[in-house]
C-alpha cells in the first residue's frame, strides 16, 4: 500500500516516519564531544533520524570537500554554488574527528566537485590516508560522487582499498533527470560496475522512495544494481529537505519496504536495509562483514 499526495501543501507524516529522540549515554557522550570540539558529522548537519543508534554502534558519517555542490539535485539539501578552494587541511581535521568521537567505522561522503579537474579525488585519497594514519583500527566506507565515470579518478579511490565503496543510484531511470539534473543513471551504473570489475571487494548503493517511482521500476533498479555486481543496497523513504525541493509524492509503507527487502535478497544481495527512516549510511558497520 502507498499513500498517495496529490496536494501542493505539506501532507502529514504517517505515525511510522515518526522519529523517537536519540537517547543512551554512548549518545549523549558523543553529542558531547561533537558540540565541545566543533566538529562537522553529516548525522547532525543533516538532522538524521538514526543518529543516536548509529552512534551508539560506534558508526558517524563526514563530509569533505566543503559545503557547497556544483551540482543542484533537486532532493538534496545541501547549497549550489561555486565551492570555494580546496582545504587540504581538512583531511587531518576529519581523521581528528574520528580520532575524538573513537568511531570504529565511519561513512566519508562529499559534494559534487565539477569545478576540480580530479573531481576531488586526490583530496579523498589524502583523507583516506590521514584516516588510517590516526585511527588505524577504524573500518572506512566511502560514499563516492560519480567523477564524470572517469576511471583515473575511481582509480584513486580504488587504490587506498577502504573496506566498502558505495556511491547512490538515488532513484528510477526515469526521474532521474528530474531528481538528480546533472547526473545519469547509466553513468552511475557504470561507476558501480567499474568498482567491481577493478576488484573491490565490497560495492554499495542507495535509492530513495517517494518520488513518483512505480514497483516495476524499483524492481528493475534493484536488477540494474545486481548486474552491475553491487553487493548492498539500502531503499529509504525520500523527505522534503525544503520547500524549494521536490515534494514527497507518496510515503511508502513499512510492509511494502520489507517486500522490496526480501526481493532484493532474493536477486543476490549480501546486505539490504531497506525501510522509511534508512538513510545511506544506516547500519554501514555491519556491510562490512
């Protein structure tokens, strides 16, 4: 069952988008610590509904490259612009994070950066490097942009072999121009494909629901990733960042999310999150086993 918006006013959530405060002393220690040393975690800047469970599993997400994407994905919230020069500090500064916070696992994540000639990836590579430098115990997933599909680049990422690389279909084929503008859908299967094929060892990707999607073409994302190798996928209910965005066209139900789940573990999945508040990152410690 869906639940269908056909109104321009913000419909109200269904009671299982409802997100419980975070709670747990692991939590409140990490808050703590986050608050007190000025540091920049995804999980709070974007407000993330699984913050306190995934912290108290020792699991927190960054992101690099700055705060402003030459992109303007029409679902993401994060500001378009013309991103200011690269700070090659901010390699140490995150590995000092996770050094801090003691996070056994941590997601990087970053903008779109167009404007560099690598994408960006040479900064990731340093991050990668500083990270294992400092927190040698720390497994590390990267949630990587597309870089235009260019192979010099994913190459670098390649090289420096984080435990999980994972980079987002986001939606169906066809909302794609619309949800994701600068993107292409077969370019990120590409990229995905590309990993595998170079001998990563685990690959991931994530869509969201609720932007005009049917089941057939969920269910033919879900074997487009297949093919193209990847070993986890995470299906999660997209929410309006802002009113500027994309509104929310349905919220999906949990029985229809837990359907898509056993679907997806029926095609071959090693590892499938798959309901209304699961984000990118949720639970990204265990796809490492």
């Amino acid at each position: 069952m869906k639940i269908d918006i056909k109104t321009d006013t913000p419909a109200k959530k269904p009671k299982w988008i409802k997100v419980k405060l975070p709670i747990g002393k692991k939590y409140t220690e990490l808050r703590s610590l986050v608050e007190k040393n000025n540091l920049n975690t995804i999980c709070t800047s974007g407000s993330c509904p699984n913050m306190g469970e995934c912290w108290g599993e020792g699991t927190a997400t960054f992101m690099i490259l700055g705060n402003i994407c030459t992109r303007s994905c029409q679902f993401c919230g994060v500001k378009t612009g013309r991103p200011g020069i690269v700070d090659w500090s901010e390699p140490l500064k995150v590995a000092k994070s996770i050094q801090i916070m003691k996070v056994k696992h941590a997601v990087i994540t970053s903008v779109d950066r167009d404007d560099l000639k690598d994408g960006g990836a040479s900064l990731w590579v340093e991050t990668v490097k500083s990270i294992r430098k400092l927190n040698p115990a720390t497994t590390l997933e990267t949630l990587i942009p597309d870089f235009k599909g260019e192979n010099k680049d994913l190459d670098k990422i390649i090289k420096v072999m984080p435990e999980v690389i994972s980079h987002n279909l986001e939606t169906v084929r066809r909302l794609t121009r619309e949800v994701r503008v600068q993107a292409k859908y077969d370019r990120s299967l590409y990229v995905l494909k590309y990993l595998k094929q170079q001998g990563v060892n685990r690959t991931k990707s994530g869509i969201m629901l609720g932007l005009g999607e049917t089941e057939s073409e969920v269910l033919d994302t879900l074997h487009d990733l297949r093919d193209a190798n990847v070993d986890i996928v995470t299906i999660g209910q997209y929410l309006q960042p802002s009113k500027k965005l994309l509104q929310v066209k349905e919220f999906i139900t949990p029985e229809q999310f837990d359907k898509y789940a056993q679907i997806a573990k029926d095609i071959g999945f090693i590892h499938v999150e798959s309901g209304p508040l699961v984000r990118s990152s949720y639970k990204a410690h265990k796809h490492i086993k």
